[in-house]
C-alpha cells in the first residue's frame, strides 16, 4: 500500500501564508485595519488555491491552458520545470474530494497564524445570522514574516513563488469558479466522496510533449 504524503500543521500555515500574501486583494483594505495590507475572500478559494499548491500536476495542466490561450512561452518553461524536478512524486499532497470538491480542514494551521497576529480571520454576514465568506486579513507582520522565513531558509523560498505563479493561474476568479476549473478534469471529477484526488500526471506531461513537438521544441 501506497504511504500518502501528509504536511505537517507549520507547512501548511507557511503554504496558506504565502497563498493569502500572494492572491489576496491590495485595493481598500485598510477599511480592516491601518495595519493590514492584504484581504483574500472566501474560504472556497483558499482551498481551490491550496489545491494546486498541493498538486503540481494539476498546475501544470492548469499552466498549458493558460499557454494555449495567451501564447506566453514562460507558463512552458515553468510547467516543464515542475516535471523536471519531479514536483508531482516529491511535492504533492494529495486532497480528499468531498461534495464541494478538495477539501483539507485548516483550522489548526490558521490558528498558528492568527496567534501570531500575521493573518486575520473576518466573517462577513449578518450578526447572529448566515456566514456569507470569510475575509483572510494579510498584516504588515504577516508579509514581514514571510520575509524573514524565505531569507533564513532559502527552501522556503519555493512557498513564495509558488504561491505567485498559483495566484497567476487563479487570477481574479472566485472560489467557485477556480472549483469549476478543477472539476473539468475527469480524474478529479471522477473521483468518489471521501477519496482521495488522483493524480494527473502522464496526461498532462504527455500534453506538454505534444505542444512542445508542436512548436519544434
């Protein structure tokens, strides 16, 4: 039997750290607090964002498309180097499906930030009433954080920029429609409740070798 990869709960904080310093929105967001200079919204993106950090194949994929459709040679390079170190058997952590796609509870993680004060949790709704998405705060001490940890350990390092070329691919798109993406995918798609994700690596390295025959290369 297979042993599955796990991360540990400071691996994560540091992924989810990255992801909400990277996508998060930089417009109006001292409305939240003069020292806060990041908002990601939705925990449903968060986790579509944790998605392809945890499995770098399926950013690979996700990187070809964008290829296809913009032409930007460097998505190749970047899709080729992630095979090339050999990301999906090293670096993936894979990710139960459940009714509303990959999910991984993060709670534990969040708290190890939010006890240092570098990320904030708001809950946008009505008081007393229904929960309309939660606000991930990214403070000056979050990003200062992040910062530090790259330049003391140059390995992490690779949570920062990756998280850069995640928030590339997710663009400005929501939770729910960065799900949808994933859903396209008929392994995931395919995929029974309460199963882990499976991977899509040969399809997707075979593509790349497709496009890449095709543009001579």
């Amino acid at each position: 039997m297979t042993e599955i990869a796990v991360a540990s709960e400071r691996q994560t904080a540091i992924r989810l750290l990255a992801c909400i310093h990277a996508a998060g929105e930089t417009q109006n967001v001292t409305q939240y607090g003069s020292d806060v200079i990041g908002v990601l919204r939705a925990q449903s993106r968060l986790q579509a964002l944790e998605f392809w950090m945890r499995n770098p194949d399926y950013l690979a994929n996700e990187l070809l498309t964008e290829f296809e459709t913009s032409g930007e040679r460097d998505l190749l390079k970047i899709a080729q180097r992630i095979f090339d170190d050999r990301e999906p058997d090293l670096r993936r952590l894979p990710m139960v499906r459940y009714l509303f796609g990959a999910f991984e509870p993060l709670d534990n993680a969040l708290a190890i930030l939010r006890a240092a004060d570098l990320v904030r949790i708001k809950r946008d709704g009505v008081p007393g009433g229904k929960i309309r998405e939660h606000l991930y705060l990214l403070t000056v001490a979050g990003c200062d954080a992040l910062d530090r940890l790259v330049s003391m350990a140059p390995e992490l390092a690779w949570y920062r920029d990756r998280a850069a070329i995640v928030a590339r691919v997710a663009g400005t798109q929501g939770g729910k429609a960065l799900k949808d993406r994933q859903y396209l995918q008929a392994e995931y798609a395919g995929t029974e409740l309460s199963h882990v994700i499976q991977p899509v690596t040969d399809r997707v390295l075979a593509r790349l070798a497709t496009i890449m025959e095709g543009l001579g290369g």
